[in-house]
C-alpha cells in the first residue's frame, strides 16, 4: 500500500508518523496493518449551500470503507458554490484542481473518494484527482426536491422567467418573494439538468462513479446507501489497483459526449470535459462534441429543454434508463469502477416513464446536443444548445449590438433609447477567461425590458462567456479566441451584420478582411483587472475556453510519488 510509506516506516519515522494519527484515537495496528488509507475528498461548506449535507454523506462513505475493511480518512479542499462566489466560481476551478492534486499526493492515501455537488466542484476534484491518478470514485451529492410555486412545479431556470417577468411588468415583486420561498426546497444542487446535474450525469456515463449515481435525490434515503457501496468498492479498487487511467479511456469521453448530448446537458459539459481530458492525456478536440453528438437525439424531456425536473428523471429510471437506450451507439465494452463495463452496467436498466425518458425510436427532440460553431467572428469555434435555442432563430441575419463589458450591458440594458429590435445580435465582449476574468455565466444576457414588454422572448445573444446550465434560448458561447485575446471578436462593432446558420455550422462577421486588419491595428486589450496572486497567474497562464480554460502549465498529469521525504 502506498500508505505504508508514512505508517508502515520503523524507527523514528514510523513513529512520529504513527503518533499524530493515534491523537485522533486511531490504534496501532489500524495503520500498520495494511490496510488501505482512503482519502475522503469532502467539499462541504455552508458557503456552497448545495454541498451543505456532505457532512453526513461523507459519514456514509466511512460506514462503507470501514465494513470492507480500510481505513478512512476525511480531508477537506476549497468549496466551489457557484450560488454565492463571485467573480465566479470558475474562476476558481484550476485552482481548486491544484488543491486537490496536491493534497492527494501529499498525504498518505491508497484511493480517494470524491464529494462533489455544485457546478465546478465536480470538475475540479476530478481533474485534480486525475494528475495524481490514484483509484478514485466520484459520489455526487444529488439533485434537490422540486420546488412549487402558485401550484406549479418550479426550479431554478424558472430564475430566468421570473427575472424577464419582473423586468416587464408582469410579475410583482411580492410574487417574485413568493417564488423564492419555494424555489430551493431541500438539500441539493439545482433540481433540472443544470450544470451539477450534468457533471454528476458525465462522471456516470465516464464511469467514475457507480450506476445510478447522477439522479438520486440528495434527500432520498437511496443517496446513503449509494454512498455506503460507494465506501466499499473503493477498498476493492486500490486492492484491484484500479486507477483512473484504466477507466477514462478514449472511448470513456466519447460515451460522456453521446450521453450528453442525449440529456441535453449543459454547454458546460464541453469546457469541463476537454480539461479533464488534457489532465488524464487524453486527446479531445472541439469538434468531437458535435462530431458525437450530432446523430443522438435528446430523450431526457427535462428543463432547461423539456418541461421536467431531475425528481421525475430518477423516478422514471435516471440516466441508466438513458445509457440502455443509447447503447447499440455507445462504446459497450468501456470500463467502469464496478469493475464491469458501461453495458453491463445498464443493459437491464428500465424506464418508468417514456413522458420523462423518450425511446430512441420515439425521441423527446431531434434536436439536441452541442453544436460546434466555426466563421470568422469564432476562429477557434463557439458552441451553441440546440435543444434550448429557438427554431426560428437557428438561421438568422441581423444587425450586431455591442457591449463592451458586463458593466457597458448593464448600464444600457434597461434604457428605452437602446437602438434594438428583435433582429438584432447582441454581442458581449470580455467576458472570456482572461478578459473577465473566469468567464461567468452571463452569454444568456437579459433582454431589454422594451422588446420584453412587446412579447419577445428570445433573441441571438453571442458572448465569449459561459451560461448557466440552468439557462436557454439561442445563446452562442465561449467564442474563441476571446475579445481579450484579440481576435476577430475583440472588434466586431456595432451595426456589423452577423450571420448565424446553426445547419452549416456557421457564424460570420460580414465585414471584410481588409477592414477587420484596419481594426485589429488599432485595438487595444482593456487593462487585467488585476497582476498578483492567482489571479494575476490565472490571466497570464490561462488556455482559451476551445481548450478547455485549464491553466497551461497543469495540461497531463503528475503521478502520485513524493520526491522529497523530510522525514
């Protein structure tokens, strides 16, 4: 065992090693036994109030590590809540990825279980995890209730409605208080394919984490006992020496794409697996996600592009029932942590409710999926939702309205003598990695309370930014290269025509190559907002969202060895 570099050592290392841990009321022959030394990666905080019952989940796991006979041992890294954190919390993802790498490697653990809930704590604690590579499961925390409101089922993309609601006129704000009251009714991340939802569903389809693992309410008494299996496999996955470069294969990341696009997952599904694959070696492209996700209809019928809740997904067989009906498309022989393959895994899993999960025969969209954007206003590509987005947007011609920055948009936003229409594009600049910086979920920008009042409910909306899982409508995002970086969309200007043909995967910036070099001349990159700190290596080591925003000096991994032993 790894650990008995730290616990199974005689003479005075040994003993100082073993001391501190028997303070702790751990006996002797716990730690010289052999016994394998698992690692509970917990990102509990009441600052990530989708996290906040980790505690007792991690209490679970224990139950779980102990019965099959190993050692655990709970550690705590920075918690990611994209609820409350500002900038926002992806500024923070590699960061805490860094935490969790070096935690592993530094301390004595033989596998690791992962804690993850709200959006970006998955995707850190796995791309860490994945530079050590170490036998490692994911536990996700699970889905909140589904909310109510005036008798109507509710959850947080009604925040989007609401909010264009209120900034119309038509809904008061007693009302909106009154939404609030039933919007968060339990323990748990975002209770509609969101960005949480689907991390939980990608490491699932990844098979980093046992069947069933993404739909489970965080409430249900079924989350517990998943935790406890979950406890007990990872014992048998350090002594199978099962790590996650065994399982995160190729074929591993094409499954997670297909199955996303199946969900119809959030856009941030693309920026998070593409950096997980640069951590574990593996070489995925942009062009990948629309490659394999383009002939995979959409059977989740679930908000933001359907009408139900993750409550009813788990009810009507959560993604098992989804990966059954994709499997003649899906890689059936990848590996999971159970230590059978994707196939096997869900070969028998059933549906309950073909309202909630289509048959592939019989889908709930055609449309579904990430379709990746190439054209001279996205030199390195964009991507849009096509299951969120408006048919009749999906081709579009109109005239650009720029904003500059975030806070360019919300100065003008709201005024009445704003120059546009329906067919207009609105386009928000600097709101990429390096130009905001951490690029925020704000390319599903508001529209103004003008065109709202007349009935428009959707608009062409490009940004170099993310939007929120939870979030819709016919939103282009992560153009790349970002305005920051200087490429074409640093100097799209206002009244430029754009055109938009989701079909031929096209988003041209009519303007001609002569003119676009006069105006890339004279450019010049807004100041960072700041040079010290993480955040100041954050701006200058940063990769375009194209490559997945992983910092460049983190891309492959590190091994789970300690160099140097002061001891």
């Amino acid at each position: 065992m790894r650990s008995a570099n730290w616990f199974g050592k005689k003479g005075k290392d040994g003993v100082i090693y073993r001391s501190w841990f028997k303070k702790q009321g751990i006996p002797s022959f716990e730690l010289e036994s052999g016994k394998p030394v698992i690692g509970i990666c917990n990102t509990w905080s009441e600052y990530t109030p989708c996290n906040s019952h980790f505690r007792q989940l991690a209490e679970s796991v224990k139950h779980g590590i102990y019965e099959a006979g190993g050692l655990p041992v709970e550690f705590p890294v920075m918690s990611l809540g994209e609820t409350l954190i500002k900038p926002t919390a992806m500024l923070y993802r590699n960061l805490v990825s860094m935490d969790v790498e070096e935690s592993i490697r530094a301390n004595p653990m033989d596998g690791v279980v992962l804690l993850c809930g709200c959006d970006k704590t998955t995707p850190s604690l796995v791309m860490g995890a994945c530079s050590v590579d170490l036998p490692t499961i994911v536990v996700s925390g699970g889905p909140m209730l589904t909310g109510k409101f005036r008798g109507q089922s509710i959850s947080t993309s009604d925040v989007w409605r609401f909010s264009d609601a209120y900034r119309s006129g038509n809904l008061s704000n007693d009302h909106l208080k009154a939404a609030e009251n039933g919007l968060c009714r339990s323990d748990g991340h975002c209770g509609v394919m969101g960005t949480a939802s689907t991390m939980a569903c990608m490491v699932e389809s990844l098979g980093l984490s046992l069947p069933a693992n993404a739909a489970v309410p965080a409430t249900d008494t079924a989350r517990k006992v998943l935790a406890h299996l979950s406890g007990m496999r990872i014992v048998e996955m350090v002594k199978e020496d099962l790590r996650m470069s065994k399982i995160l294969t190729r074929k591993a990341f094409e499954n997670a794409i297909m199955a996303n696009a199946a969900i119809g997952g959030s856009t941030n599904f693309v920026v998070h697996l593409l950096a997980i694959a640069g951590r574990i070696g593996v070489e995925l492209h942009l062009d990948d996600f629309d490659a394999f996700s383009r002939n995979i209809p959409l059977l989740a019928n679930l908000q933001p592009s359907g009408k139900y809740f993750m409550e009813d997904f788990y009810y009507a067989g959560g993604l098992p029932a989804v990966l059954r009906q994709l499997l003649p498309k899906l890689h059936r022989d990848a590996l999971t942590v159970n230590g059978k393959s994707i196939g096997a895994n869900n070969e028998q899993a059933e549906c309950y409710n073909e309202d909630v999960v289509a048959t592939i025969e019989k889908p709930f969209n055609q449309q579904s999926g990430i379709a990746v954007l190439h054209g001279n206003l996205c030199e390195q590509g964009a991507i849009l939702k096509p299951s969120a987005a408006t048919p009749a947007l999906m081709k579009h011609k109109g005239k650009a309205v720029v904003f500059e920055t975030i806070e360019d948009y919300k100065a003008r936003i709201d005024d009445p003598s704003l120059n546009i229409d329906e067919t207009s594009v609105m386009i928000l600049k600097n709101v990429g990695p390096k130009g905001y910086p951490g690029m925020p979920e704000v390319g599903n920008m508001g529209l103004p309370p003008k065109l709202l009042s007349k009935g428009i409910t959707d608009m062409v909306r490009i940004s170099d930014g993310r939007m929120s899982g939870t979030g819709f409508g016919t939103v282009v995002l992560h153009a790349s290269p970002e305005a920051a970086a200087g490429g074409n969309f640093a100097v799209v200007q206002t009244g430029d025509l754009i055109e938009l043909d989701v079909e031929k995967r096209l988003l041209q910036l009519h303007v001609s190559e002569t003119e676009l070099a006069q105006r890339k001349a004279n450019w010049k990159p807004l100041p960072p907002v700041s040079d010290r700190g993480f955040v100041g290596m954050y701006i200058q080591t940063v990769e375009q969202a194209d490559k997945g925003a992983d910092l460049n000096f983190l891309k492959g991994g590190s091994g789970s060895e300690v160099t140097r032993d002061s001891h």
